[in-house]
C-alpha cells in the first residue's frame, strides 16, 4: 500500500492528539493497530472526562474488545476501508442496541434499545469502533439546568464555557482528543454551532445525505445527521467511507489551494449591522476576524462578491416556528403526561411551542420554499459559496446559558436549516480570551464536495491547527 499519510502526521506523536485522517492511514499501513490507538483514547477518557462530562455513556471496555477484533482482522488481510478500527463517539439520540439511550432527559435514563440507528450500524460495519454516548441538550430541544439528571458538557478550550448547542457533548469530545470524531444532528445549526464554540468543522449535509433512522426525532422535516470533526480532511474521509467517493484524495492533492482560486465567494449585504436600527450584529472581534480571513482568500485568488440575503430576523423566526410546532408534536405527550421528567429548558420551550398555531406553521413552511429558491438562484448564478461568519457571539458561560435558556442563539445557521443546503463551520481564529471564532460557508444542494475543498484549503491558507487542549 503506498503511503498516503498526511504530510504533517507522525508517530511520534501521542496516538490520541492524530486526526481521524492521520490515524487512517497509520492504521491501514499497519504502522499502529486499533487497539493502540483505542486504548489510548479510553485512558483519555477515563482521565479527563470527569471535567469536560463529554460522555453521558461511555462504553470503555466494549470499545476495547472492538479493538482487539479488528487489530486481529487486519492483521490477518481483513482490511474494511478507511474508518476500520477509528474510534468515534454518538450523540445520545442515536440509538444504541444494548446500550442506554437517555437524550439527555430523565424520561429516558434507563432506556436500552433493542436496535441501532442506521448510521450506527452501517459506521459499525465500516469498522468504526463506539466509545459511548455523548451529551446533549435534552431531546435535543432543551437547554442545560441546575435540576438536569446528567451534568451538561463543558467547552475543553475554557471549562466555565458552554461547548455550543444540542450537539455539544460530540464537540467537547472531539475538541478534547477523546475520539476522532462524533456523530451529531443538526436542525437549527446543533451541528455548526457545537463546532465553532469549540475549534471544530461540523457539517450539516444536503437533506437525506445520512440516514436518520433510528435516531430521535425533533423536527422531522428539518433533522438532519452528520459529524463533528477537527478538520475537513476527516470529514472527507468519513463522506469518502460512507458514499464509495474520493474526495479526500482531491482534498489532499490540492496543495496549491486551487480551490480558492476563482471561488466567488457571497458575503451578505449589511452583514455587521442590524437592518432596523444599525445596531451591531456581531463581536467586533469575529468581524475583525471574518475580514482579514477574506482578505487572505482575496490574496489565494477568490473573489468576494456583495449578495443580498433574507431578513435574518424573520429567518430566525420562521426556522424557531418550524422547529417548535413540529418539536412539540414530538413531545406534547411527556410534557402533559410526564412534566417532572423534563428539565426546566425544555419545559420552557415547549410551553411556548404550544401557542403556535398551524396557520403559523403552514406560513413558515412556504415562507421556507421561496427562501430555498432564492438561494439556489444565488448559488447557481452569482457564485459559488457563501460566507459570513459561524457564531456572531464567543461562546457563552455555562452560568450565562442556564441564566437564559431560551435567548437567541444560532440565529446565522437558520437560514440553511430551512433551506436544506449543506454548510460548514470551521475555525478561523482565537479571541483575546482564548476562545474560538468561526466561519460558516454554504453551497449549493448536494455540493458537499466543494465546501469541503473550500474548507480544507482555507485550513492550509491561514495554517489553523487544533492546539492541545486539556493537556
């Protein structure tokens, strides 16, 4: 096998600081084995993730077994592909055959499913070995509280802060080298938002891209799985696993960022202020941040192009609508028949989802098609990614997010959700404070390729690498 290991991969390094694609190639050149690189992720783990609470199941011994498996399989010529003997981690509204799926509520704490969501099954067979279930908002809908029964995960970059939204203990396990990579949902930006709070790329695909089946429902129409990753080339590596695609391999051999030259780039008109009193929209520091990474891509050969975008507010409005009504027909029946069982985050959300009408519904949803129309136009004639930044806040406290639980947040990453387009989030840069800022970019339906080449080579033009964190 020719060695395809990413340039900047080494065994010298501690196995569990490798990304998913370093660790890839080592393994399949058989210059680690899963079991090393398992092992050293479960010590990890049992070491430090009493302070992030990453993990509200870990399933240490059984990731272990795993590995001795497919150490053996390998060893004896049995070689699955790519994500054989890679250690990854579930959100815990992903069901787990034999192992408790709780969605972070106590209504669920001890429930042990029967089966295995579709794109657990099919990571299993692909090789990837399960470390455990990780933590959430409550149905992927709360927000964390003092009288939860699992503790809310922490943000490895600064423990008082939050790791992001309902994805945010895949993030915090990701970002703290405990796994390679989580699987995560996103319906009003669960995915990107937990990824720019905590230095990370999540992707939330096209609609339909990976299966939902098996995992717990919030807002059917707009739920969609994907992955937390610390860089685009691991999840190119994991699209290239999942879809039989090669887009890793164009990832890598693009090593003068031809993706960036020529890219129009839209950025939305009057972005940093507010339309309706000029407020500012955003930290100054993510716009500083946000303008020279333009200038960077300016310099690489992009064009960055003024686009009229929809009134984010009422975006924000019609995606909270959509996400609510169809939220609460989820769980009228626990709310109204079980309320002790539901933490005061999710109480509050739905009692307010419980007003809506369907006439707001039905308005949301055709006011989501015309919006969906727009921005193909856009991205089929005007150019060819948009950007604008992945958060217009730093991550929060914990202490600020209990305070306000239902306060606006992931109000940039609305637009997509309703539209059903694939975007991105990655890390662009630091704070003053150490915290870290993010982009977001979109692209056209079932362009999931060419954000990931446009992510990757942004990656390798402002040289971003994860630091260690909790070392």
């Amino acid at each position: 096998m020719p060695d395809r290991t990413p340039p900047e991969a080494g065994q010298d390094r501690p196995l569990h600081a490798l990304s998913l694609a370093q660790a890839s190639a080592l393994i399949g050149q058989q210059r680690i084995t899963p079991l090393q690189l398992v092992q050293a992720c479960a010590e990890r783990v049992e070491r430090l993730d009493g302070q992030t609470r990453a993990f509200v199941t870990p399933t240490l011994e059984a990731a272990v077994q795993a590995a001795h498996q497919a150490t053996r399989e390998i060893q004896c010529g049995d070689y699955r592909g790519p994500l054989h003997g890679i250690p990854l981690a579930h959100k815990d509204v992903f069901l787990t055959q034999g192992v408790r799926t709780t969605a972070h509520s106590r209504h669920l704490r001890d429930w042990v499913p029967q089966v295995s969501a579709t794109l657990v099954t099919g990571l299993a067979r692909l090789g990837a070995i399960s470390l455990g279930k990780t933590a959430c908002h409550e149905y992927a809908f709360g927000s964390p509280a003092v009288d939860d029964l699992f503790p809310p995960a922490r943000n490895p970059w600064n423990l008082a802060h939050m790791p992001g939204s309902s994805s945010s203990g895949s993030a915090a396990a990701v970002a703290a080298r405990f796994c390679m990579a989580a699987t995560g949902t996103d319906t009003g930006g669960s995915i990107r938002h937990p990824a720019a709070a905590c230095g990370l790329v999540g992707l939330k695909p096209t609609r339909h891209t990976y299966p939902m089946s098996g995992v717990i429902a919030l807002a059917p129409s707009l739920d969609v799985a994907g992955f937390i990753t610390r860089s685009a080339l691991d999840q190119a590596v994991l699209w290239d696993a999942w879809h039989g695609s090669h887009v890793a391999d164009v990832c890598q051999a693009d090593v003068q960022r031809h993706a960036l030259k020529g890219l129009r780039i839209g950025v939305p008109l009057d972005l940093w202020t507010h339309p309706d009193n000029g407020e500012p929209t955003h930290d100054p520091q993510i716009q500083a941040c946000f303008e020279r990474v333009l200038q960077t891509l300016q310099a690489e050969g992009a064009q960055v192009v003024s686009v009229r975008m929809p009134s984010q507010s009422e975006v924000v409005q019609a995606a909270n609508t959509v996400i609510a009504y169809e939220a609460f027909g989820q769980l009228q029946q626990v709310w109204r028949d079980h309320p002790q069982d539901l933490g005061e985050g999710l109480q509050k959300k739905l009692a307010g989802a419980a007003r809506l009408s369907a006439h707001d519904y039905h308005a949301a949803r055709v006011q989501a098609e015309v919006w969906q129309q727009a921005l193909s136009a856009v991205l089929g004639e005007q150019v060819d990614v948009l950007m604008w930044p992945g958060r217009e806040a730093l991550p929060e406290t914990l202490e600020a997010l209990m305070a306000q639980p239902t306060a606006p947040r992931s109000a940039c990453n609305r637009l997509y959700s309703l539209t059903g387009h694939p975007a991105l989030t990655c890390p662009i840069g630091l704070s003053s404070e150490g915290l870290p800022i993010a982009i977001q970019i979109g692209g056209a339906l079932h362009d999931e390729a060419r954000l990931l080449q446009v992510a990757h080579a942004l990656a390798a033009a402002i040289a971003w690498q994860l630091p260690p964190l909790l070392d």
